[in-house]
C-alpha cells in the first residue's frame, strides 16, 4: 500500500487529478488531512513505529521557508519521498502554485485591490478560493479535479507520485 500524506483536500484534490489512472486501483490512501502539523505528527508516528511493509510519500507547503521546510522532512523520511509546494524550490504554498497558472482577470485583479484596501496580508488560500467560487461557481477541490495538469509546473510533482508505483 501506498501511503500519501498532504496538508488538506486542496492538495488530496491535486494529486487525485494526477493519479487519474489509478483512480480505479485500491493500491493508495490519503493521510494527514488536517493542516501541516498532522502530516509532521503522521511521519513522526511512522518513523517511530517503522512501517518499513508501506511506502509513503508526503506533501508539504513550503510557506515562507523552503530550506526549513526540506531540512524538516529529510530527518523523517528515509528517502526522498516528498514534494513541496509550489515547485520544489520555492517558498509558497499550493495556492501560490495554482495562483501561477491562472491568467490575470477581474477577480484576481479586484482581490488584489482588497488587499490593498484593507491593509491586510490575506493568504492565497483565500484568493484562490474567490477565484474558483466567483469565476467557476466551484469549490477549489472541485476546481482542482479538473484542472490540466499537463503544463510543466507540474512536472516534477508527477514524475514523483508515477515514481511510487513503479
């Protein structure tokens, strides 16, 4: 069994829509769900329990240190079996991501304006998900479900998940 851990259903949406093809094999779950502190304690958990008979592989936002960030999951993973958002370089976080690949329109841009107004750091999170409910009437989870992740910021990230399964 493969074992995949990511912070929320934004990121188990995401690689759902990359392991389409697996979609009707059993051979993989999601754990963690709850944020990056459950996907820390889920590793720490397996580290100290070595459940060698599985692999896992975990998913992580970067947030403001990709550095801290790889130094953390390298102590708790045996191999490089992990990915962090956005691309495995830089600081940020999925949204930062999808936020990339979204060409500039009236909402982003009014978002944008907001910020500004109110003088507030509001997260991707939050742009994103105005983006995907005003734009396209969806949840993101529904948004991500049926997005191309054929385009090359995705690359890295499908490589190592089609990886696992060989």
């Amino acid at each position: 069994m493969i074992y995949i851990v990511v912070e929320g259903q934004t990121d188990k949406a995401l690689v759902k829509n990359i392991l389409s093809d697996k979609k009707e094999q059993q051979d993989y779950k999601f754990l963690g769900l709850k944020g990056d502190s459950s996907v820390f304690k889920v590793l720490k958990n397996l580290r100290e329990n070595d459940f060698s008979q599985n692999s896992y592989f975990a998913i992580v936002d970067a947030d403001k240190s990709f550095t801290q960030r790889d130094i953390e999951l390298a102590k708790l993973m045996k191999e490089d079996n992990y990915y962090i958002f956005p691309n495995h370089k830089d600081n940020g976080d999925l949204e930062t991501l999808l936020l990339s690949n979204i060409s500039e329109n009236k909402i982003i841009k009014c978002f944008d304006k907001y910020k500004k107004c109110v003088e507030k750091d509001i997260d991707n999170k939050a742009k994103f998900y105005a983006y995907t409910t005003l734009e396209h009437n969806k949840k993101p989870e529904e948004y991500i479900e049926t997005l191309d992740t054929s385009v090359s910021d995705f690359t890295k990230l499908k490589q190592k998940l089609q990886n696992l399964f060989n």
